[in-house]
C-alpha cells in the first residue's frame, strides 16, 4: 500500500469513527519504517500464539455474554488478520484483498441454496451438503485424506471429536454410547497395567487411548467433549474456591488439610455449589 506516512499518521489521530479502510492502513502505519519496530519486526510464526489467544479470549467474552468485551476481543481477532495480511503482502503474497476475495467466493460456493439451484428444507441438508462441497474443493477422493485434512492445530478433543465423526461417515464407528463406554473401561485397565509397569511412553499411550475412548462414548451420547472438559473445569474451580475459604475460615492453609479433612470438604463445596 502506497501511502503518506505523516499524512496518515495526522489523519487517523484526529478521528473519532474508524472505517475498515482506516483500520487497514492503521496496521501498515504501524508496520511502515517510521512506524512502530515490534509490529514491523513480526513474522506468521512470530504472532501464531496471539492469533489463537485472541480468538481464546473472544470465546470466553461469549461464555460469559459480555458484549462489550466481545466487540473488543472480536476487534483483537481482526486485527491478528490483518497483520497477517500485511505481513504476506510485504513479502510479495496474498494480502487482505485477497484474503476477503477467498471467503466471499467460498461462502458462495458452499451455498448453492441460495446462489444456486439446490432445494433444501432442514439445517441438516444444509449441513451435508456444506461438507460434500468442502470435501470436493479440497479433493478429498478417500475418508483418509478427508480425515487428514482436520487440522492437527485444534484442541486433541476437538480433533477428536471430528475424528470420530468423519470415521462415522464410513460406518467404521462403535454402535452406542454404551459400546464405546465398554472400550474405555477395557483402556482404563490397560492403563492401570502400565502404571504398574511404570513406564512412562507406555503410560502416555494408554492414557492417549483412554481420552480417546471417553471422547467416542461423549460423542455418540451427543456430548461435545471440549465443552464438557470447559465446564467440568469451570465447576471445578468454583468448587476448589470454596474448599480453600473454608480452610482458611478455620485459620489454616488448605495445604496444611489432611487428606481426610480436604475430601470433606470438598463434599461440603460439592453440596453447596450443586444448583449455582
């Protein structure tokens, strides 16, 4: 982008309301020579992190329905977009044209319903139709390349869970819930017999095996094994904040608890927090 750098640093200063436009070149001021030295030094791999931290921080602006936190962090999510963008760009690739450009005829592609001539009467044909599409336009002819093309990026339960899904598609799937369930009591076995082994590779596979298993079972109980672990984690560091103001009412440091004194009360906590 050809611009005035001193020009455009007075303009977007004495503003008040931003346009998309202005946003763009506030990010190639910022990256210009004159502009500011950490974003004109970042790289892809550099701001990785922060792209997933944002989009983090945005998920947890919804959980908690804050829209004013979410219209912030959903501005920090642009703008991880952007920087990449400029960061492509300066290097001869892609920049945010391009970027919007490839949605757009995406979006366009993967709706026939409504720029075609396809009929559908449920969310569900939607959805089918959305996958049939993107398995085509990533060429996946096989359900391997199609299962090789989740990213490897996502949460390992959320991958999971995906996993299980497309493996479905082939019928090459346990038939309940319950069937899955009787596969992680068989991995949780087997992970006891490697903890008595005591080795550790050995552990970690089994331990692998296991997740997975819960996984399936969660997933043919229509269950979502990242937002289940989300809330289980949540419930658990509700329930651990009352367990330690109760140690430290009775003048003690929870640490300081025997184990019998803690599993009391975090049974207390457990009755207490049942309904919050």
């Amino acid at each position: 982008m050809n611009f005035n750098f001193e020009q455009s640093v007075d303009m977007l200063k004495n503003k008040d309301v931003f346009t998309f436009d202005d946003f763009r070149l506030l990010v190639e001021v910022l990256r210009h020579e004159k502009g500011c030295p950490w974003d004109r030094e970042q790289t892809h791999k550099s701001i990785r992190k922060n792209m997933i931290e944002e989009a983090y921080e945005a998920a947890e602006a919804i959980d908690i329905e804050n829209s004013e936190l979410l219209c912030e962090e959903l501005g920090d999510v642009m703008l991880q977009t952007l920087l990449h963008s400029s960061i492509s760009n300066a290097n001869g690739g892609f920049d945010i044209g391009d970027v919007i450009t490839g949605i757009c005829k995406k979006l366009i592609i993967r709706h026939p319903h409504v720029f075609g001539s396809v009929t559908v009467s449920s969310t569900g044909e939607v959805l089918s139709n959305w996958e049939s599409i993107k398995q085509a336009t990533k060429g996946s002819k096989t359900a391997t390349e199609s299962i090789a093309n989740i990213s490897s990026a996502l949460p390992a339960l959320m991958r999971a869970h995906k996993i299980g899904q497309k493996a479905a598609k082939q019928n090459f799937d346990f038939s309940s819930a319950e069937e899955a369930l009787e596969k992680a009591e068989e991995e949780i076995k087997e992970l006891r017999e490697a903890l008595a082994e005591g080795d550790a590779e050995h552990i970690e596979e089994e331990a692998g095996d296991l997740l997975l298993a819960v996984v399936n079972t969660a997933r043919l109980a229509g269950v979502d094994s990242e937002e289940a672990l989300h809330k289980a984690n949540q419930k658990f560091c509700k329930r651990f904040a009352v367990v330690e103001k109760a140690a430290l009412s009775d003048g003690c440091m929870l640490k300081d608890k025997s184990a019998k004194e803690m599993l009391e009360l975090w049974e207390n906590a457990k009755e207490t927090t049942k309904n919050a």
